[in-house]
C-alpha cells in the first residue's frame, strides 16, 4: 500500500537527458544521482566550489520536472527560518492561525513535491539538521500551532558539502549519512574544464587554455593553500575580453591576460601558512608558467 507521502519514482531517463544538454561531461555522476533521486534516496553531493554541483542538480530536477528550492546552508539558518513562522503582526490580531503561517523553504519544497537543495550543508545549526533527519525519516512534519506537513511524493533532500570548508563535514550525524547516499564531485579533467570556460565565455582558444591550466597549477602549488575553481579561469578570461576592448590590444596579449589573471585569482586562492611573498607574485608566476607550457613562452 502506498501513502500520499511515499516517495514515487522519477523521470531518469529525462533527467539524464537534459543533464547530457546542459552540463559538461559528469555523465557518471547524473546518472547515479538521477537514479537515487528516483528511488527516493535523499543524497550528499560532496565536492569543492565550482565542481558543477548546483549546475548539475538544476538540470536533473528540471529533467524530472520538479522544482528546486535552494537554500543557502549557514549558521543563520535556524529551524524557523527553514520551517516558516507565523506572520507576528497578523498574530497580534488574528491569534496563531494556518492561514498567517508563512512556509519556509522546507514546507514549500515538501507540499510542491520539490528537490530541496541545501547548499554548504556542513555550516547548517545543529538543531536545523534534527529537523531535517527527521523529515528524512518520516516524510511528514508537526509545526506547532499551523499542523501536520506532508511531503508530496516527488519530495527530496540534496545536501551539499565542500570537503575542505574550514568547518567540518564531520558536524554531519552519522544518522544523515546513513539516510542518504554519497555522491563525490571532484575537480573535472582538463578537457572537460576546457569545455566548462569555453561554454561560458566564448574566449578565444589560446587565452581559454591558459586560464584553465593557470587555476589547475593552483591547486597544487606549494605557496598555495587552496586553489582556485573553474570559475576563476571563467572570470580571467571574461576580464581579459573587455580589458582587451579597452586597451585595444588582443585578449591573449601576456600583460591583459596577466592583469585579468591577477584580479581573477588573488582573491579565490589562499596562501599557505608561512609563504614568503604576495599572493599577487605567486599568480604572476602561475600565469607565466602556464604560458610556458603551453608553449607560449
Ligand atoms: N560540468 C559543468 N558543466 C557546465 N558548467 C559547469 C560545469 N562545472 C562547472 N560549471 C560552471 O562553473 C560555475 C560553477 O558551477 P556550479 O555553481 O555548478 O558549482 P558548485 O559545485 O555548485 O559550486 P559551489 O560549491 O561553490 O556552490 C558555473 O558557472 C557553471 O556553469
Ligand atoms: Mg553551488
């Protein structure tokens, strides 16, 4: 016997398919997320910034026709900010009542039968989780003074998690774990991040190449103790054009491609404790060097 609040399967085969349109390469990874969405498995997309996370998720739900709530995971986001609350003035007047409840992103996304999507999930209270454990178990919740809420079938919890945050993933209850299937997002080949920068910006082929291969040499740079995503190589070579139009020089010119390397990349990468010299030296040196490999020089 099913229950209006029994997970129901979803369209993985269009999931994946639209998945196949929108997001470079990680045919693995939306395949097995599509197919644990589908069998109402609830999942732990774990990976650094930038890894396609939310891309991907965005194309898998819009593949199965369900809307995605995102909320952004922080320790701000308190139980009634997930849940929802009773509107204080119309309380003042009316008393607690149904109608002056104002739904959260959890209600919201249980009564569409929507994909809550919780990003930087590690960083979420204590007390936020717990609710969300027990949503996962139940597929219902009691609010006080507004009643039961009943998720409809298509509801499902996707949690996001950056291994390297400086706040743990071990804050996660091994209870969540074991609610939910795991899936990791690592950092993309190079031909793939390729794809990713030139589908984003349009760029010119030479400066697209540089960029990638710049943000992969941060990310194991001994002055550097975290790397740049795919994005900084997007915003180099976003930056680059247009400086490019204002200097009226070529985008892969070595001193415009520099200077859109420089504010592209100081700021996402981090320096490693004791490094000697200016974040702003170890880029230059990172784009001079990514010029020589590629035969630049
Ligand atoms: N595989 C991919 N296919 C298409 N675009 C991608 C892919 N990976 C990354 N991108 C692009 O890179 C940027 C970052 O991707 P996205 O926001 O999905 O990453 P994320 O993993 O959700 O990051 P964060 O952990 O910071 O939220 C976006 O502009 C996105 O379009
Ligand atoms: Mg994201």
């Amino acid at each position: 016997m099913s229950t209006p609040t029994q997970a129901r399967r979803l369209d993985v085969t269009g999931m994946v398919r639209v998945a196949r349109e929108r997001v470079v390469a990680r045919i693995r990874e939306a395949e097995v997320v599509a197919a644990a969405l589908s069998a109402g498995r609830n999942v732990l997309l774990e990976g650094p910034p930038g890894t396609g996370k939310t891309t991907l998720l965005r194309a898998l739900a819009d593949g199965a026709g369900v809307p995605l709530v995102l909320v952004e995971g922080n320790a701000e986001l308190t139980p009634t900010r997930l849940v929802g609350h009773h509107d204080a003035s119309r309380v003042l007047s009316e008393d607690y009542r149904p109608e002056n409840f104002v739904p959260g992103p959890l209600t919201r996304a249980m009564t569409d039968g929507a994909v809550l999507y919780v990003e930087e999930f590690n960083r979420v209270p204590e007390e936020t989780m717990n609710v969300l454990l027990g949503v996962l178990s139940e597929r219902e919740m009691h609010v006080p003074r507004f009643g039961r809420v009943t998720a409809r079938p298509t509801f499902r919890l996707v949690a996001a998690m950056n291994p390297f945050d400086a706040v743990g993933t071990a804050r996660v209850t091994p209870a969540l774990y074991d609610r939910s299937c795991r899936v990791a997002m690592g950092y993309q080949d190079e031909d793939a991040e390729l794809a990713v920068v030139a589908a984003a910006t349009a760029g010119p082929e030479p400066l697209v190449a540089r960029a990638v291969r710049s943000v992969r040499i941060t990310r194991d740079h001994p002055e550097l103790r975290i790397g740049s995503s795919v994005r900084g190589a997007i915003d180099t070579v976003l930056i680059a054009v247009e400086l490019a139009t204002v200097r009226g020089d070529g985008a892969d010119e070595d001193s415009t491609g520099l200077d859109a390397a420089l504010a592209a990349l100081t700021g996402k990468v981090t320096l490693a404790d004791g490094a000697a010299r200016p974040v702003e030296d170890v880029v230059a040196d990172i784009w001079r060097r990514a010029g020589e490999e590629l035969g630049k020089a």
